[in-house]
C-alpha cells in the first residue's frame, strides 16, 4: 500500500481490523454472564462450565505466538482470513452445540482462530500506518479492550435474556462474514510485519507450551473434586510440569524459538508477565465467581447480571486511562503495588456477601473497587516491559505479554473454582464463593508486595499504554 493510499483508505482498514479483534475481546466476557443457563441447558457439571471459559483463553494465549508467526512468515492478509474464517465458524458450531463436549470443541476452534486473527491484524495496522497516524491507530486499537470487555458483559445478559444463549455466538456469524467479504478488497495483499522474514515456525514449542498449560488447568479443576492428593490431580499436574521443562528444552534447541530465553530472563519481562498473569486471573476469576453467585445463589437474571457487571467493567476501563496516566508522572513500581492493594481492598469487601443481603451493598462496591484496581495493573505489564525492553525484542516481549495475559486468565478461573467447588451448584449456600473472594483478596495482596521488589523503578523512557491481546 503506497503512502496516498494509506491516508484515503487506511481507516476503514482500521475499522475493519478493529471490528473483528472487537469480537474476540467481547467472546472472553460474554461468555461469563451466560455461564448458569448454559450449563443448565446442557447439563454441565462445574468442570465443564470452567473449561467453556478456559479453553477459548488457553488456546487464544497458547497459539498467539505462533499466529504472529505465521503473519510474519506466509503474509498478514492470508492469515488474518484464515483465523477470521475459523473464528467465525467455529462460533456457528457453537451456538448449535446440544452437548458440553460440541461446545468446549468450539470454543477451542474459537481461541485458535483468535490467536491467528489477532496478531496478523496487528501487523496490518503497524505496517499501513506511520508515525503520528500509527500512534492514533495503536490507541483506537488499545481501547477495544475494555469497551470489548465492557460490553461483552452486558451484550452477555441481553442476549441470553432474550433469543438464548447460542446467540451469544450466533451474533459473531454476520460480522464475521461481512468482515471476511470486505478484507480482500480493502487490506493490501502484500503487507507483512516489518520484520518480513521467513523464519522457521516453532510448532512443536506452541504445542507442548498449550498442552502443558491444559494439563495444569485440568489438574487444578480436578482438585476442587478429587483433592490435591488424589490421582487425577497429582498426575496431570506433574504431566504439566515434565512439559514445561520440554518447552525450554525445545526453546533452547530452535532455530527460531517461539520465546527466546534471552528475553525471558530479563527483569522487566518477568516483572510484566507476573502482573499480567495475576491481573487477568483475579479479573477473570472474579467475573466467574460473581456471574454464578448472583445467578445460582441470589436467582438474578442473566440481563440483571449483565446489567450490575457493566459499572466493573468500565471500571476497569477508567482504571487503565488513569494507570496510564500516572505511570508517566510516578513510574511502574508505584502504581503496580497500588493497583494491587485496591484491587485486593475490593475483593475483600466482595468476602461480605450473604444471601439474605442485596448484592447493591455487599457485592457490587467490592467489584468495582477491585476491577479499579486490575485495570492499572494491564497497563503496568505492558508499559513497564515494553520501555525497558531492546527494540530488536519488543515483538517477542509483546507476544509474550499478550500469551500470559490469556493463560491468566485460564489458570484463575481454574483456581477460584476449585476453591469454590462445593457453592458452584444451583441452590448451594455461598460459603465456596466466600472462600474464593478470600483467596483473590490474598492473591491480590501478596503480589502487591511482590511487585514492590519485582517492577522497574523509574518512569517508562517511552509512553507504550496497552493492556494484552496485542494492544
């Protein structure tokens, strides 16, 4: 695309490309507030409603970089079509999924297609637009997560209130296709990242990482059933472990290795992939926790669901545009460990919940004082990293940041319901979801302390405000 063409049709490409990253962010959120009438549709026990969340994440993170690959290596404009096609039809097996297995298939077929679609729409942005312009691009780009977020819950309770819960996926079926008719004629097909070369693809490392990560989800929503000792705990998550030792074996051996240990080893990639991994599990866990408490133990509707989610999801929008700010005047390591302590202050207050109280009072002020908190905590794992980081590594130590940023959220769904087991059935009292508040609180407030040793000092050298999946 020459540089006259990029001025006359470089935002519709950006509309395009934002529309469908806009319907993976939305696929990670809807989802929770839908979660009770689906397993009650489909008869799901609490394992299969976690992996309905999990698997869409686990394959989004797992694969991710292996998509910016692939960008890299067979051309943006191919592999953005290829992972929108996926994505598209693996939402129409969804919503006319009649069993858990169907549906947990789709959503994995879903993540895959994220993690193709994703990337290659980022490297069309990078490469269609220049300087200033690239600048503004990047931010509408970076805003589609928290409105992504934001209406996805609330588009959750509409639809399953109104036409059910498939709709949830059937209305990703028309955007999907009128986006995948208009690309060709509007994304150049010669766009490539700016590295443009053809490198080796390190599949079996994007494998092994993916299956590593669902042995140790599998293990730990196994525990909340079997205990920590039983056989079908212990033997996956040793299984997760023996893999994750193959995965640096096989990074070490690539040629070009999906995560470069290098890069891994530094300080601020360390630091930003804590806090992004801890950030996502607390937010998704806590979205997971509250969607079946209101719904199975205080009998709300799927819209008032929605609906009483909203005033947290924007608070975790307002939370990142004021994170962003103060990063550039305090520096990472402040607002990381403040973003942590309120964040754990909130889920506290969410631990006084009572099924004789309203959750106006007891539930929904924790909530928003804890999504305040998370949403500083995205744009620190990404700000911090991405200033201190050599430019020759900045797309590596991104995809890194974006993998971890979907694996979080798998692993803290897995947790909080293992802990929460024994409410997490219709008509339980709300002890388990008490104790998985308890644990978000704790989790909250150790990687506050953590993150007081484990962030850069200092203000970012450059302004990079983002919050995962590639923005």
């Amino acid at each position: 695309m020459t540089h006259t063409e990029a001025r006359t049709g470089g935002w519709t490409v950006l509309v395009l490309l934002c529309l469908a990253q806009f319907m993976l962010i939305v696929d990670i959120t809807v989802v929770q507030v839908a979660l009770p009438t689906i397993g009650t549709d489909l008869a799901l026990d609490r394992e299969s409603l976690t992996w309905v969340v999990t698997t869409y994440t686990l394959c989004f993170g797992g694969l991710m970089v292996l998509g910016g690959r692939l960008a890299d290596a067979l051309g943006a404009r191919r592999t953005l079509l290829a992972g929108l096609g996926l994505f598209t039809a693996a939402s129409l097996v969804c919503g006319l999924a009649g069993s858990g297995g169907v549906l947990i298939a789709g959503r994995a077929l879903q993540g895959v297609g994220a993690a193709l679609l994703s990337p290659a729409a980022l490297s069309v942005i990078t490469t269609v637009f220049h300087g200033e312009r690239r600048g503004r691009a990047l931010g509408v780009w970076a805003a589609i997560g928290g409105t992504g977020a934001a209406l996805g819950v609330l588009l959750g309770g509409v639809l399953t209130a109104g036409p059910g819960w498939a709709w949830v996926f059937f209305v990703n079926v028309p955007i999907g296709l009128a986006v995948l008719a208009a690309v060709p004629s509007v994304v150049p097909a010669g766009v490539r990242s700016a590295a443009g070369r053809r490198e080796r693809l390190d599949v079996p490392g994007a494998l092994v990482v993916t299956l590593a990560t669902a042995l140790l989800i599998y293990g730990l929503v196994t525990a909340g059933d079997g205990g920590w000792t039983a056989s079908g705990t212990v033997l996956p998550l040793l299984g997760a472990v023996l893999l994750y030792v193959l995965f640096v074996v096989i990074e070490r051996s690539a040629r070009s290795p999906l995560m470069r240990a290098e890069t891994l080893a530094r300080r601020p990639v360390i630091s930003g992939t804590f806090v992004m991994l801890v950030a996502t599990g607390l937010m998704l866990g806590l979205f997971f926790l509250s969607s079946l408490y209101l719904q199975h133990v205080l009998r709300f509707s799927a819209l008032e669901t929605g609906l009483l989610f909203l005033p947290a999801a924007v608070a975790i929008t307002i939370g990142a545009q004021a994170g962003g700010h103060l990063i550039g005047r305090l520096g990472g390591r402040p607002v990381a460990v403040a973003a942590f302590v309120v964040t754990a202050a909130g889920a506290g207050l969410m631990t006084r919940i009572s099924p004789d109280a309203s959750a106006y009072t007891t539930l929904l002020p924790g909530f928003v004082l804890a999504s305040l908190g998370i949403g500083p905590a995205f744009v620190t794992a990404t700000t911090t990293t991405m200033a201190n980081i050599p430019p020759g590594e900045n797309g590596v130590a991104s995809g890194v940041i974006n993998t971890f940023h979907e694996l979080g959220g798998s692993i803290g769904v897995a947790v909080v319901s293992t802990v929460a087991a024994a409410s997490l059935v219709p008509g339980a009292d709300a002890g388990g979801f008490v104790s998985g508040f308890t644990l978000c609180a704790v989790v909250a407030a150790v990687a506050g302390v953590v993150a007081l040793g484990l962030v850069p000092p200092g203000k970012p050298a450059g302004t990079f405000v983002g919050h995962g999946h590639g923005h």
